[in-house]
C-alpha cells in the first residue's frame, strides 16, 4: 500500500573479541538507507573489552559464554523483534544500501530468505586481495536461486529462521553452519544470491593466520558433510565444484607429482583474470598460495576424519 510505513528489520552482529573491528561494523549499519533497523551485537564471551563499546540505540545480548557464533546468531535472532533478520559478523562493513537492496530482492523475487557474497577486502593488502579474488572467481556463477547462503551475508524471514530452528551450534567458531542452515531451508523454500550486494570483509591479515582458517574451515566440514551427504552433490552451493577439483588433484599429486599440473589447470582461468585485473606479479603469487591453501585444506580434512572416527569410536565404547 502507498504510503506504508517500512518494515522493522533486525542486524544481528555476534561477537568474540573483536574490540578492533566491531565499531567500524556498527557504523556501517547505523548508515544504512533503510529507515527502520535494529541492531544487535550479541557478545560470545569476549575478554578485550568488546561490550564496553556497545553503545544505546544498539542492544547488547551475551550468550553468557563462549558457546560459538551460531548460538550468538540464535541468541540474536529469538531477541529481535524486526520482521527480517539480517546476518554479519563483526568484521564486515556493509555498504549503506545493503538492506534496502535485499529487502527489495525479497520483494521482487518472492523469496523468504537470501544473501550474497562480498564487495572486496577492508584492507589492500596481498592476502586480503587473494582471498576475496578467489572467492569471487569460484563463486562466480553463483548467483540467482541457489542451494547454500554465507553468514556473514544473509537475511531470512524471522518466522521461518525461527521455524528452521536457526543455525546449528556445534561450531564454536564461524564455520559450517550457515552452510547446514541454508541447505536445509532450501529444501522447501527459494534462496536469493545477489552478487551484486556484497559487503566488505576484513579476512585474515596474514599468510599464517589465513592458512589455519582453511584448516579449521575443512576439518570442520568433515563432519557437516557426512551428516548431509546429500550437499556434497549439491548444484549450487558456495563452494564451487571447482574446488573440489584442486584439492582431488593437489592429493593425487603429492602421489604422483605431474598430477599438481590439474591444479594450474584448474586455476588457468583465474589466473587470466587477476593477470588483467592485478598484474602478473599478483597471479604468480596467486598460484602459490592457492597450493599453499589446498595442502592446508587437504591436512583439515585428514584431522577432521580422524576426529569424527575417534569420536564414534569413543561412543561405541561407551555404550558397550
């Protein structure tokens, strides 16, 4: 109806320790174009001082421990009273029409819940820019209807969030379950990628510190994965088949060493576009850390099996 008052929207922001980012995050969302937004920063136990820079008219929760991101996003989500709940995390900055872009892609399309990737690095830095390039370039057609959504990228009805019984809780940091929440909504209902409304991510600032992010990323894939079999063949999800290919063929070349040539063939793409984009200086650095990325994956996932097999292991004794 003309005239209408716009929706009440809820952002909701988990936090631990991030005393060093989440005031550039607020301030991102307290200039969004949508009139209507609350937001929520929901703190997991944090020891730097993070609650202290909470502020009124943002809402401070606490999860009343360190219980993970999922069940601060949940502590969130049963707190917020906006029609629409919008996820990020605390390193994000989001551009000023961020929501009003989602709410009319909710509009336009008829979708209940969507999201979409990111628009660059917070800092220019090589490890930032490598990261966001090749994210962008595997998720490159990931766009329209899709299977799987990302968490720090990603609004959904709060009936249906709430009726989905939110995201899983078994992850202590940022992980899989975005992955494990989306698939499941996508079941029964339409999920909206807009590539087009992405925000900004202050990834790792480090080649250390992005390396084990790859490795607890994996290992803790391994057990969402074989608990939802079904998502490994998925059609559409944000992990592109693309890397499912390197990391086949970085395993088959630590046993027989020309096979590493799959994955230069399988980033011959990507390296065209960040040559034109970055120089060729960027694109040969560029290879060696995408092998640098996938040998981190490949040793994620072998300590991922080994703890979901310990872990049945110990249960069988147990019961025995």
């Amino acid at each position: 109806m003309a005239g209408a008052e716009p929706i009440l929207v809820s952002a909701i922001v988990p936090v631990y320790n991030g005393a060093h980012c989440l005031p550039r995050c607020l301030a991102s969302l307290q200039k969004q174009t949508h009139p209507r937004v609350e937001i929520i920063v929901v703190d997991d136990g944090s020891t730097d001082g993070t609650p202290d820079l909470v502020k009124a008219p943002v809402r401070l929760l606490s999860t009343g421990g360190r219980k993970g991101a999922g069940a601060a996003r949940n502590v969130g989500a049963r707190a917020a009273t906006g029609e629409v709940l919008f996820f990020t995390d605390a390193d994000v900055v989001a551009p000023p029409d961020w929501i009003e872009k989602a709410l009319k892609a909710r509009a336009e399309k008829g979708v209940p819940c969507g999201g979409g990737g990111y628009a660059g690095p917070v800092k220019e830095i090589f490890i930032q820019q490598f990261a966001h390039e090749e994210l962008v370039w595997r998720r490159r057609h990931h766009r329209g209807y899709v299977e799987t959504l990302v968490s720090n990228n990603l609004w959904c009805e709060r009936e249906l969030f709430l009726a989905k019984g939110g995201f899983p809780e078994a992850y202590r940091a940022a992980s899989s379950e975005d992955m494990e929440f989306s698939w499941a909504v996508s079941r029964d209902h339409k999920l909206w990628w807009d590539p087009d409304n992405g925000v900004f991510h202050d990834f790792a600032d480090t080649v250390k510190g992005y390396l084990k992010q790859q490795i607890r990323f994996a290992k803790d894939a391994v057990p969402m994965l074989l608990g939802n079999r079904a998502l490994v063949g998925g059609r559409n999800t944000h992990h592109g088949k693309q890397l499912y290919v390197e990391i086949a063929f970085t395993g088959l070349g630590i046993v027989c060493f020309p096979l590493f040539l799959g994955v230069l063939a399988a980033n011959w793409g990507f390296l065209g576009e960040i040559s034109r984009k970055r120089g060729p200086k960027f694109a040969a650095q560029a290879i060696g850390m995408a092998f640098l990325r996938n040998f981190s994956i490949l040793w994620g996932v072998a300590v991922g099996f080994w703890e979901f097999f310990a872990k049945k292991r110990r249960k069988t004794v147990m019961l025995e």
